[in-house]
C-alpha cells in the first residue's frame, strides 16, 4: 500500500498524484528509482509539493519507465483506488526508512496481497 500522507500537510491533490504515480512504477518496474527521484524533487512543503505535471519528467530519469502506459495510468490516477486504501504504519517497520530493498520487499508483498 502507498499512502499519500503527505497530503494532509500539503495544499492540493498532488501527493495523491505522487503516489499514484508511485504505484505506477511498482506496476511498470523502476518503484526504488522513482520514490527516491521524486523524493528529492519534491517542492516546499507549503506549496503543492509534487506538481503532477513534473511526474512524468521524474520518470524519464529511471530506465525503462516513461512510456505512454506510465503517462495514461499517472494521468488519470488509475490506481487511486489502491493508493487511497487503509493506512500502514511505518513506525511499526522502521527499517524500511533505512533499506530500500526492504521498502521495496514491504510494498510487493502488500501489492500481492491486495493491501
């Protein structure tokens, strides 16, 4: 499960379309790359931190990712439904902060089982 929580301290939508298009990643391969690109460009938090019109440039720099699947399923915010489902508790795996194959381990392992 990615959960955009971001957007309760954020103004607008656009954590929801970051995660969104996190999730598209995870489909379409290049989850680690992506997280930590769009991480990093990432807009102060007082403003809409995660402009979804830069989502797609953020994926050009992980091989392999844009394509025009990327583009529609972020676009449209197909996987809304997923990323918007029940909160996790990250403090209850605090490793995951610190090892991004766990992360990435964390969030195939939900995927597949529909949390």
């Amino acid at each position: 499960m990615i959960e955009p929580s971001l957007h309760e301290r954020l103004p607008g939508s656009s954590a929801v379309a970051a995660a969104v298009a996190a999730r598209v990643a995870l489909v379409h391969g290049g989850f680690p790359l992506f997280h930590a690109l769009l991480l990093a460009s990432r807009g102060h938090e007082d403003a809409d931190g995660f402009i979804a019109d830069r989502l797609p440039a953020v994926a050009v720099h992980v091989p392999g990712l844009r394509s025009t699947a990327f583009d529609s399923e972020a676009r449209t915010l197909y996987w809304e439904p997923w990323v918007d489902g029940r909160r996790s508790r990250p403090g209850a795996h605090p490793e995951l902060l610190d090892d991004p194959s766990a992360l990435q381990r964390y969030v195939e392992n939900a995927a597949n089982c529909g949390e």
